[in-house]
C-alpha cells in the first residue's frame, strides 16, 4: 500500500526524457497498477505529478495531508490487525499471485485461496450468523457493511 503526503509528495517518470525506459518494474508494473492509458501518460509525459494527480492516477492507494498520514495508517493497521490472519495471508497471496499471471490461472489460485481461509478461519459461522440474523437481505446493512464486519469479529 502506498501513501503520499500533500504537499511534500512529487511523483515522476522521467526515462523517457533521458531517451531510456522505466525499468526494475517500472513499465511493467505501472500498466497493471494503472492501466494502460494512464501508464503511457505517465512514462511518455516524464512529468512531475503531486500527491492528488498520483492518486487520481493509481499510483498511490491514498493522498492526505501530512498530519493525517500517522493516524490513518495506524487505524488502518489496527482494522486489519483484527481479522483473521488466515485470511489476510489467504488474501495477500492471491493478490499477489493474480498479479503476474493470466486471468484464468488467476481464477483458480482464487478458488484455492478461498478453500484455505474458508478452512483456516471463522468465516462459515460469520456467513451462518449473517443468514440467519438477515444482514445481507437488509438494504440498511447493505449501507452498514463496514461496521457490520467488525462486529462480525466477535463470531468465532
């Protein structure tokens, strides 16, 4: 994940102005990261982009001011940091799998990543809870999801 202060964050790809490429991931990694429209943009125009542009972009998961960098990663970790570990190894692994291989082999390390934190973690009586209290057939839950997750933390 990747966080840039306001003000203080200049971002550029400057190879191409210097008659080389973006390499080590640079190129390759810039399509897939933002697309391919948006990583010609950025390679070819070797221009600097702040904070919000970079965000905008997809190169940076979050823009904010200085004094908010802290605070929102540290709730951010402490969110993570209570589901369960299964899982976000479970999550990790096929994001990271997903990202250098075709869509169909992706698909099916998705399935076995899913059996592997299916079983590794609380996750069927979290769905049986659900169900059975009608959280997701509730459009107010729809809107709630985000508190509704963590209170599912207490499912064990």
């Amino acid at each position: 994940m990747r966080f840039a202060a306001r003000g203080k964050f200049k971002f550029m790809q400057m190879e191409v102005g210097m008659g080389i490429l973006p390499c080590g991931g640079g190129a390759s990694r810039m399509a897939r990261q933002t697309g391919l429209g948006r990583a010609l943009e950025i390679i070819l125009s070797a221009q600097d982009y702040d904070a919000d542009d970079a965000e905008r972009m997809g190169t940076i998961n979050r823009a904010l001011d200085p004094d908010e960098i802290g605070p929102y990663v540290d709730a951010l970790a402490r969110r993570i940091a209570q589901f369960p570990a299964a899982s976000i190894n479970a999550c990790k692994q096929m994001v990271y799998e997903s990202i250098d291989t075709p869509i169909d082999e992706a698909l099916k390390a998705e399935a076995y990543w899913l059996s592997q934190a299916t079983s590794k973690t609380p996750a069927v009586a979290r769905f049986k809870a659900a169900d059975e209290q009608g959280l997701q057939h509730e459009m107010e839950n729809q809107r709630n999801w985000s508190e509704l997750v963590m209170k599912a933390q207490e499912t064990g």
